[in-house]
C-alpha cells in the first residue's frame, strides 16, 4: 500500500523566521535541537557546535508569542533566544534555545511548526536530535550516555556502546517534539545524560562525543569536562561548609554517605 505523507499544519503562536534565505539547506540534514531544560545541557550542546564547527552560519530564529520577556546577549552584543544554524560541511541544522517556555503546553505549539519548517520542501529534514539530562542523587562521577529511538538506529548505538533505556517516560519540551516528528515521519532521537540541578557542562561533553563519533565531528570537550571538574569542587566545598556549620549548631544530621544528602 502506497502511502501520502502529509506535512502537519504549523503552530499558531510560534514561526520559523529564516532571515539568511542565500543558504540552501542541503536535502537530508540532521536536526539538532538543545531546548533549556535540565542541567542545561542543550544549550551547551549546541553552543558549543556553534562556537566550534567553522563553517556555521546563523540562518535565523524561532519567534513565539509563548517565550518569556527574557533577552540573552554576548559580548555586549544582543541575540534572539531561539536562534537557528547552518553547517553545510556536515549537513546539520542547530537550534539553541536559551530560555524555557513560560508553560510546558507551550512546547507543543512550537513542536508543531518546528516540524512543519523541517518537512517543507525548501529543507526536508531526515531526523532531529533532542537531549535530556536526567537527575541523580549525589556526586556523579560517570556521565554515560543513554539512547532512545526508533528501531533502525539501534544497531548504531550499540556499535557506539550507547546504553539503551528499556522502559521510561519524555517529559517536557523533548517530548513534544518527539511526538510530533513521530506523528509526521520525521525520525526523532533523543540522547541522555545524568545531571546535577545546575548546569552540568560534564554531561553535555559527554554527548558532544557521541555527536563526534555519529556525525564525523572534531567538537573538543575538554574545556566543558574542566567547567565541570571545577562545579564539583564547588558543591563538595558548599557541603563541607553545610556540614560544618550543622556541627556548630549542634543540629542533627541525617547519615548518609559522604556529602551525597546535599545534593539530593
């Protein structure tokens, strides 16, 4: 049976504003997409694409009525929170997005053009790429990275030593644009990492290797390992402190193993 695929109609509070209509967008390009979340490993991600692949171009950005009244700038100079970008060298989309959506239900506003902007005929879009750092109690001191997509990749991972998550739940920004690139034969992929309730820049290294060895890339991480190295001595110096100061007052501690209760 011949199947027709349909592209889904766009949201109605969001757009894709293209404002760099010289680049072409090569048919087939992969889609990665770092919505602020938790541990703030998606903007980190593709900042530091962006910072690190030579060839990238900025080609324009997401507007929604939906976004907070937050402005992000850089170097005293001002940029939109939803930008998007162009590697020809290595056929990838990068969308970075700064700020979290005022409402979660948002989200499914902006799935809906993000995928409707991917699919038109001016893009055609293969695949789109999404990340999600997962909490967990304590000190990390291993960042693996876990997958989930459709069958067709698996094989991919494995090869990569990815581990897989047999049974779970998206939430989330993530989860909107999953179901929606699911509904609109987009293949969507969703890469995880554990992080701490902070920007966790370890985590995001972590998964800039995975992209390094998916997409033939040469993103260097060792600046993002030490960002996190220095994070952990921070939080280890705040629990000493914590802990010192419960001693002075004489309050109760609850026993746990080394400085893990702080950071649960």
């Amino acid at each position: 049976m011949v199947k027709k695929t349909y592209i889904c109609p766009k949201g109605k509070k969001s757009a894709v504003i293209i404002e760099n209509i010289s680049i072409q967008i090569k048919e087939g390009a992969t889609f990665l997409l770092g919505i602020a979340g938790a541990g703030l490993i998606g903007p980190i991600i593709t900042n530091t694409l962006v910072e690190q692949i030579p060839d990238v171009k900025e080609i324009g950005f997401v507007a929604s009525d939906l976004l907070p009244p937050v402005s992000v700038f850089y170097d005293g100079k001002l940029k939109n929170p939803f930008r998007l970008y162009y590697s020809a060298q290595h056929n990838l989309v990068i969308g970075v997005s700064e700020v979290p959506f005022q409402t979660t239900s948002a989200y499914n506003d902006l799935a809906k053009t993000i995928c409707h902007w991917a699919l038109s005929d001016d893009v055609k879009i293969k695949e789109i790429v999404v990340f999600q750092g997962y909490h967990k109690h304590g000190m990390i001191d291993d960042f693996p990275v876990h997958y989930a997509s459709e069958e067709d990749m698996i094989e991919i991972f494995e090869k990569l030593n990815l581990k897989k998550f047999e049974r779970g739940i998206i939430s989330g920004g993530e989860a909107s644009i999953i179901n929606e690139a699911l509904t609109n034969g987009l293949k969507p992929i969703a890469l995880f990492a554990p992080v701490y309730q902070i920007p966790t820049p370890e985590a995001a290294a972590a998964i800039l290797e995975v992209l390094n060895q998916l997409y033939n890339l040469t993103i260097d991480t060792s600046k993002l390992i030490e960002e996190g190295k220095e994070i952990k001595v921070k939080m280890l110096d705040l629990a000493e402190k914590a802990q010192e100061y419960q001693r002075q007052q004489q309050l109760p501690e609850t026993p746990s193993e080394g400085y893990t209760q702080y950071f649960q």
